[in-house]
C-alpha cells in the first residue's frame, strides 16, 4: 500500500524550484553586480559565492542532522533560546524582505524598461504581484509542483537562446582569464557569497520536505547547477559583448534575448523568452514572499502563516515602490548583497557555538 | 425529503410496516400504494394454485416487467404442478424452491421494499394466508442494441459502446475482463425514487480508501432523485465551480476496463450510456484508446499532434492579438506589411474583430450541436461561406484572422474528453482578454497561475497531473507512451494495491 500525498515535496519538485529561483539570479542585475567588481573574470565569482558558501552551509546540515523534521528557525530557537532566536529570526526577516522587495522592483524595472515603457510602473508591480501572492498562497507543495512542470521548459530555453547567439559569441573575449587578479577574485567571491545565500535560509523549508536525505541531494544539485548556470551565463555575456561594454549594460540578459535570432528572417525573439522569464520571475518571487510569511511566523512562535502571506506580498510592493529609479535599486541592493553575506556566512558559526556554549553550562 | 410524511421507500408513514396474512388487505394495500384503479399500469392476476391448494395473486408494473416471462417462469408451473407432499414446511419458500422457474427471487416481509420491488420491474406473488410475499426477478425494460461510440471513435480497435441499460454494460465489461475480483457493488441512492448505483472496481487493485470515500460520497448525497450519470457527476467532484472535471464519462468499455484495471473505481448507472471513471488525471483527459491500439510511432505521433492542439487551441487567439499589438517586431517585415495591408481596411481594433469571429464560431457549434440532423448541412453553408467568407469582403474582419479561427476551432475539436474541451474553449477567453490587456505579459502571468492552479487541484485525492508533477514512479505513459510491452508498472499516484501489472521486461526501464 502506498501512503497518501501527505503535503510534503520531494527532491524533484524542489530542485526544480532551486533551479528557477536562484537561478533566475543570471538574468537580473547580479552579472551587472558582478561585472563592477570581477572585471572580465566576473564569471568565476558565481563559482567562488558557491564556495564560499558551501562551508557553513555543511555547518548547518550538520547540526541538523542529529534533529529530524527540524529547519532553520528551530534551530535558532534551540541556540539562542526564546527572546534570541525571535530576534536573530527576525532579522533573517528583515534582509529577506528588503533584497525581496528591491529585487522585485529591479524585476518590474526591466518589465517596464525592456517591454512596458508606456505602462505605470505601478500597474505591472500591482500584476505581477497578484499572479505572485496567487502562486504563493496556494502552498510550498504547489509551487515546487510547478516548478517540477515549467523546469524543463525554462531550460531548453536558456539552452536555445545560448545556441542563437553563438554567433555572437567570441571567446577570446574572455582572457586574460585571471582578471583583476586572483587575490581581488577571491576577496570578491567571498564578498558576494549571498548570492547563494539562499542555501542556508532556505533550510528553513526543511521541515517541508519529505527529509532530510530528500533536501541534501536536491540542494546540492540545486545550487550547483545554479552556479554553473549563473557562472555559464555570465561568461557569455562577457564573451558576446565584450568587457568595458558589458559592465555599462544594465540589462545584459534581455539584451541578449534581442540579440537572439534564427537565421535570417525570425531577428525578433525576446518577446519569446520574455514570456519563459516571465513564469519564472512568478514562481521566484513566490518562494520568496512565501519564505518570508514563514520565516516571520516561526520567528513569533505563530502555528498559522498562510494569512500572512498577503500581507507580505502588499508590503513588499510598498516597500519596492519606495525608490525613486534603477539607480537607487541597485545601491540598496549592493548594500544588502554585502551586507547579507556577512550574515549567512557567521550565522551557522554563531549558532553552532552558542549550541557548545550551551552544553557546557549545562 | 421526508417532511411530507414518507418514509424512505416513498410509503406514507400511517400505513402499516409489515404485509398482512390476508391476501385481500395485502392487495389493497398494493393498489393504494401505487393510485390503482387510476394508474393502470399496475396488474393484478389473481389465481388459486392447485400445488399448495390456496388463493393467490401475482403483482407486476406494466412496462416494467415481462409479461412473457411471468407467463412462462411463474404461472405455468404454479398452475401445472401437482398437489404433492413439498419439502419445505413455509409455504412461500416451497413456491420459491420447488415451483416456479424464474432464475433469482427472495422472499420479503416488509411493505416499506415492495413498491422498489415492482419499480425495477420484478413480479409479487402474494399467497392467502401467508404474512409475506415472494419477488421474482422478470425485467422487461425496453434498451436498444449495442452500437457504436458516437462521440469515442477509433480507426483500430473494439467498436462497441456503453448503453442505457446498467446491466448490459456490466455484461459489456465482464465480457472484456475476465477478472475474479472485479467487484459489481450496488448502492442505492434518491430519496423518493430511489435509483441503484453499480460500483465496479478490482477488489485487490483499487484503493480501499478510495472505495470508502467513493461510497461515503454517494451515500452523503441529498436529492430526490438522481436521473443519470452525467447529474450524479456534479453531486461528488471535489469542486463543483472549477473548470477542471474531478470524474471522466466515457462511452467505451475497453477504456472503462483499463481504467479498472490501473486500480481506478468505475460507476454504471441505468439511463446512462457511459460509465464514469474516478479519479481522474490530466493524462486521462488527454489520452485517447487509440493512442495504445496504434502501434508505437503511429499513437506517439497522434498523441504529439493533440499536445500540439491543447495549445493551439488555448493560445493562437491570444498570441496573434499580442503579437500584433505589443510585439510587432517578432513577425517578419514582409508578413507584417501584409498583414497590416489587409487590416488596413478593417476599422476595429484586433480584439473585436477576434472576439467577433471567435463567438461566431462558438455559435456554429453550439448550433450545429442543436440543429435536427435533418437540416444540418445548412449549418456547413452559412458557416463556412457567409461567415467567413463574407465577413472578409464586407471588411468585418481581415482574411488572417479567419485563418486564426479556424485554427483554433480545428483544433479544439481534436480534444477528445468533453469536459476538458469546454475547459480550454472558456480558457482561451481568458487568455484572449489577458493578451489584449498586456500582451504576453498577461499570458505569462494567467498561464503561471492556471499551471499552479491545475498541480494543485485534486480528484478523489489523486493530483490533477500526477505522475508527472508531484512524480510518482509510473510506466511513463504521459504525452508521449514507451511501448506497450515496456508499460509493466501501474501509475503509483492511483495507489493501486499491485504496482506492477508484471515482471519487470528485459530492457524495460
């Protein structure tokens, strides 16, 4: 006899949804991020970020693998006690929800900037986030569920828009291949390390998934393929444009989607993508909203967090509204980006030893 | 309900539960049961059988049981046979054992059964004396023969379909499953005119809680009565306002057959010429018989024609409309000029003149479905020449957007289910609507939400589009099928008791 589908996903549907939600980071401004601070070499840091982050990352399995069923926020419970683990809890919170609301409002800005320029910025943010909150309130199952159905799609996609622009591409355009310089790298890639800080907040999901074994492997594949692909892509759009140019371009991958074309007569094929880009944004912004509806109920010991969710959605898009143009963005987004990285790399370490500090008082 | 004073066998509650010793308050009770002598229907035979030397009658419906067959199981011998010495002391189990003929009968104490008793068109006998009365099994309800599938047609394959009669189509499915444990349970439902409810499934496939929470939603359900199939579908599915079917209808037993035999449950009902499939997936929707009867390549190739179509159907309207307001540049310069060329003269903008043919076209069909088959082929004339053709020339409309249409018309026909049809016709509205607002940004966010709202809505607990999204190991039997000797695993998301329908092959994976 099999068992009834209890509400739990497995490791398919959420390495999918690591696949689309991470991933998706090559197609905002982080290759923009990136190129500022890797020069021509900007495609090694995704490698570097994933590195990085490895380390903490086999911290915190390991700390949970002794606790069954338990996430993140238990384990902030179980280090840092009542008052303490709401407060650390909270703050999680707090980076989530502004890199969520001014990623979301980058996304609305290439909308507006590549596709929509005579539509209000508010118009496309009040839709997308209606399709988001629809999406996320339907359940952490539902969407890795969907994320399972479009994955194949997104990446044949990408595959595609890669071999339409091969002709473009020129590889030389690569070397020297050290960069700024190899020092400068790895201090970079460390800096960047949230790029894949989503490998130790999205432990929280663990109690979601069917186990612990189950999350490990599809995290692994997950985020290293997302490495690769961020890494890949980056390496491509340096190689199609070439580096002083690349790094003044603020969209480079809608700008490749232009440049995208088969033979001679289809020339025009961004709309495509952008439709694909666009049922990955949804599911990559619910994740979000969603973890930050969790997060924040767990952190307040709330047993509920469903209704939460549209709350979060509004005020993210309240809080994305705030700033004035792109520009503005992407400051904040830079700030948060390092300062988040600090964050998700000591955080193990914190816990870790407050753990010790706590057996040996007791 | 049972606020007029009935009981549930639709008896007024002052009569009296039990039948009488005398044969005469029996009758009278009988007669006024069912509006004698105003209802002529009902007959009575009164007759003294010399067997057990008593007076007696026999009850039966007209129209409902078989005069001949009364003639012949019941009355001839209970008036041929000799007085003699019988076995059993009760003298309606004697009648029942050793006189009458007839193949399945049983002996009832109770008024509040006899009227259902009649009703299915079984005869009453009624003997002097006796506080009972017998029910012989003598249906004589008229159904035609077997024909057909007039909506499931198949180039290769069986070509018989479901009736009106329950038991035919029992026989029907017996007669392709030779299977000890398939299970015919009966369940009677309605509380006036109550109707009986077969539940066919394989005892040692199906699901057990699948099979409790079936009967626990038939038994829950409060009506009058149930005319059909196609009612009794909207009183169980799981979300009566979506526009995703939670049961599938179909008129062919092979298919009702290998549904059973994949652990599903199947429902057969009087008056209904399909029977209904539980749960359902997407895939089930999708797939035809065919798509297995062909041969490996053939039944891939139609399959990858219909996916084609789902989405040609769904779309077309819409991308054309965003194509040729938000994203011009897609199309090539040369089209573009030619399109914009024959729009030139069309003083609408694209929307209307899509809404405007797309309804036209919803209206064919609608008509076309309506119109006494005597005069249909005026429905081929005004559709295809004064709708299409004209509306070009009074620049109605631009001779690409005819194209468009029947497109997607054509292709909506080639979705077989058609609950499913309707889903992706109502859809493709939406979309129409969206693609109008925003271009391929309202497509993309519609789709997102409609993809979301299909891998999480549920029939019987089985996920819409299971296997594949959540995966469940299964034979891989999804857009495109391995072939058949390679499909040795049942569907894992049906649950079914026996995941394999065999060892596993050499070289199957």
């Amino acid at each position: 006899m099999l068992s009834r589908s209890n509400g739990k996903s497995g490791t398919r549907e959420y390495t999918a949804l690591l696949l689309l939600t991470v991933g998706l980071k090559l197609s905002d401004t982080t290759p923009s991020i990136l190129f500022k601070s890797g020069k021509i070499a900007a495609w090694v840091i995704p490698l570097l970020a994933f590195g990085v982050m490895v380390v903490p990352f086999l911290l915190l399995l390991a700390m949970l693998k002794s606790r069954p069923e338990k996430g993140l926020t238990d384990l902030l419970f179980l280090a840092a006690g009542r008052w303490g683990g709401m407060l650390i809890g909270l703050a999680l919170c707090l980076v989530t929800l502004v890199s969520t609301a001014f990623g979301s409002r980058t996304y609305v800005d290439i909308i507006n900037t590549m596709g929509y320029q005579r539509t209000p910025l508010f118009a496309l943010y009040l839709m997308l986030m209606a399709a988001v909150f629809y999406v996320a309130n339907r359940g952490f199952e539902t969407i890795g569920r969907t994320a399972w159905i479009v994955v194949p799609y997104i990446e044949v996609f990408l595959a595609l828009l890669v071999v339409f622009v091969w002709y473009d591409v020129e590889w030389q355009h690569l070397f020297p291949a050290a960069g700024p310089g190899l020092p400068i790298l790895l201090r970079e890639g460390a800096n960047h390390g949230s790029i894949f800080g989503e490998m130790i907040l999205f432990t929280a999901f663990i109690p979601l998934m069917r186990n612990l074994q189950e999350f490990k492997i599809a995290s692994w594949i997950g985020f290293g393929a997302c490495a690769v692909k961020i890494a890949g892509m980056t390496a491509v759009y340096i190689a199609v444009y070439d580096f002083p140019p690349a790094e003044n371009m603020a969209y480079p991958f809608q700008q490749l989607t232009r440049a995208a074309s088969i033979g001679q007569i289809i020339s025009h094929l961004e709309s495509v993508f952008f439709a694909f880009w666009l049922i990955t944004t949804v599911v990559h912004f619910a994740v979000y909203v969603y973890l930050l509806a969790f997060l924040f109920a767990r952190s307040l010991g709330l047993d509920t967090f469903e209704p939460l969710i549209l709350p979060f959605t509004g005020l993210t898009m309240l809080i994305g509204m705030v700033p004035e143009n792109s520009s503005r963005v992407n400051q904040v987004l830079d700030t948060t980006l390092h300062v988040s990285t600090y964050m998700f790399i000591l955080l193990p370490f914190v816990l870790w030893s407050m753990i010790r500090l706590r057996r040996l008082v007791h | 309900m049972s606020d007029k004073g009935n009981t549930p066998g639709g008896i007024p509650e002052n009569m009296p539960h039990h039948l009488s010793e005398r044969l005469d308050e029996n009758l009278t009770l009988i007669k006024h049961l069912f509006a004698f002598p105003d209802n002529t229907a009902l007959i009575i035979r009164n007759l003294r059988v010399p067997a057990l030397d008593a007076e007696a009658a026999i009850v039966f419906l007209e129209g409902a049981a078989e005069p001949k067959l009364i003639e012949s199981t019941i009355l001839e011998p209970l008036l041929a046979k000799p007085s003699l010495p019988y076995q059993q002391p009760d003298k309606l189990e004697a009648v029942l054992r050793e006189i009458v003929t007839s193949p399945s009968g049983k002996k009832l104490v109770e008024l509040q059964v006899l009227p259902g008793e009649l009703l299915k068109g079984n005869t009453i006998f009624l003997l002097e004396g006796e506080a009972g009365a017998l029910t012989l099994e003598t249906p004589g309800f008229q159904s035609r023969s077997v024909t057909e599938p007039q909506v499931e047609h198949v180039l290769k394959g069986p070509k018989e379909a479901f009736i009106e009669s329950a038991a035919v189509n029992r026989s029907l499915i017996r007669k392709q499953l030779k299977e000890r444990q398939l299970v015919s349970e009966t369940i009677s439902i309605g509380q006036r005119s109550a109707k009986d409810i077969s539940l066919l499934y394989i005892k040692d496939l199906a699901d057990p809680e699948l099979v409790t929470e079936m009967k626990k939603r038939l038994k829950a359900i409060n009506a009058d009565t149930i005319a059909n199939l196609s009612i009794l579908e909207q009183y169980i599915e799981d979300r009566p306002y979506s526009l995703i079917p939670s049961a599938l209808l179909t008129e062919r037993p092979d298919r009702a057959c290998s549904f059973l035999m994949e652990g599903h449950i199947v429902l057969i009902m009087d008056n209904s010429p399909t029977a209904m499939v539980v749960p359902v997936t997407f895939w089930a929707l999708f797939h035809t018989p065919e798509d297995q009867y062909l041969r490996w390549a053939y039944g891939n190739f139609i399959r990858v024609v219909r996916i084609l179509a789902v989405f040609v159907a769904l779309l077309t309207p819409s991308i054309y409309i965003s194509v040729s307001t938000f994203h011009e540049e897609m199309i090539p310069t040369d089209l573009l000029l030619a399109i914009g060329a024959t729009r030139e003269r069309v003083p609408f903008p694209a929307l209307i003149e899509v809404l405007v043919m797309e309804i036209a076209f919803e209206l064919v069909r609608e008509a076309a479905v309506r119109i006494p088959s005597i005069i249909g082929p005026t429905i081929g004339i005004v559709g295809a020449l004064i709708l299409g053709q004209a509306a070009v020339e009074a620049n109605l409309v631009s001779p690409i957007l005819v194209i468009i249409v029947a497109l997607t018309g054509i292709s909506s026909f080639t979705i077989p289910e058609i609950s499913f049809n309707f889903a992706v016709r109502i859809l493709r509205f939406i979309m129409l609507f969206a693609a109008s607002f925003m271009g391929f940004f309202g497509i993309s966010l519609v789709m997102t939400c409609v993809i979301t709202y299909m891998v999480s809505f549920k029939s019987f607990g089985v996920p819409f589009l299971s296997p594949l999204s959540p995966h469940y190991r299964s034979s891989k039997d999804l857009i495109v099928r391995p072939p058949v000797w390679k499909q040795w695993l049942r569907p894992f998301n049906i649950r079914s008791q026996d995941s394999q329908r065999k060892n596993k092959p050499e070289g199957g994976d």
